[in-house]
C-alpha cells in the first residue's frame, strides 16, 4: 500500500506543474522566462517590463565601494545618505551628502541629477543595513548606469576617523 502511495505521489509530482517553484515570470505570463533570464524584447513586445529580469540586472549592476574608493572619487561623485532623521540625528552624515526622503520611495526625477550617468554613492548606516542597497536598485530601475554602495555606512566612515556634519533638513 505505502508504494502504492508513494508511487502515486511520485507521478502526480512529474505531472502537475507545481506553482511553488513556477519561475515569477511565467506567472506573470512571461512565456520567455527560462527559470535563469528573461528575454527582455519578448517583455518590451508585451509593453511591460519583466520583474524578474529587472532584479537581476539591477542586483547585478550596482557596485561595493570602499572608504577608500570613495575618497578617491571625491568630488566627482554624488554621495546619498539614506538613513533616517533618527540616525541621521545620532550619528551624522558624510559631508556634502544628500539626504534622501525615502530608500524606496524617494523621487528619482527629484533627488537624483539629471545625468543618468553620473557617479551615484548611496550610504546607510552599516554593513547590516540594507536600505542602501534598495536606493541604489531604485536608481538602476530609474536608467542611471554609475550606482555604487558605501557598505561601511555612516558607521564604518566614524570608526576610519573620517569627519560628519550635522544633517541639514
């Protein structure tokens, strides 16, 4: 009776696709998806924009940046810090550093520059906080190319002995 069953459960599993590990796009009736990347002309025939496809690129697209790589790059880079009035209050921000609304709901057409290719650093408050992370994919959705995360955050720039100003809002 047990093979029985287990042989009955093992053929209705080949059988019926399982929606659990259905690959996102497929349910969204993206026939182009092959459980690893999206075909994004298929997607743009549809007039949409694949999800799945879009968080692999932007995932894939920002990069890590060093104390040391931003310093190198002063001047020449637009520095976002996307930490809350809270910690912005306690710890400060990295001078000259834009303060963003909101990680995942700021206003790209507002708060980042015109250029889409200029230098973009975006800052939290350290290596565990991962609202960096969500401001820099929301720019690469956005059309920016150059969108580069500080992982030490506001707390890794105070422990390297680098000054903060207090934040202005």
């Amino acid at each position: 009776m047990s093979k029985l069953f287990l042989a009955l459960a093992a053929a209705a599993a080949l059988a019926v696709p399982s929606l659990a590990l259905a690959c996102p796009g497929h349910a969204e009736g993206h026939a182009s998806c092959d459980h690893a990347t999206c075909d994004k002309a298929a997607c743009a025939e549809k007039g949409t924009e694949c999800p799945h496809h879009q968080a692999k690129e932007a995932k894939a697209s920002w990069k890590m940046m060093s104390l040391e790589e931003l310093a190198a790059v002063s001047g020449k880079a637009t520095i976002f810090d996307v930490n809350n009035a809270d910690v912005r209050s306690k710890m400060g921000v990295i001078p000259g550093a834009i303060l963003l609304s909101s990680a995942s709901q700021y206003d790209t057409a507002k708060e980042l520059p015109a250029d889409k290719n200029a230098k973009l650093v975006f800052y939290c408050a350290n290596t565990r906080c991962t609202a960096s992370h969500v401001a820099a994919e929301r720019a690469l959705a956005a059309g920016y190319t150059d969108v580069n995360v500080l992982p030490a955050g506001i707390m890794g720039w105070k422990e390297a002995g680098k000054s903060v100003s207090q934040p202005k809002s």
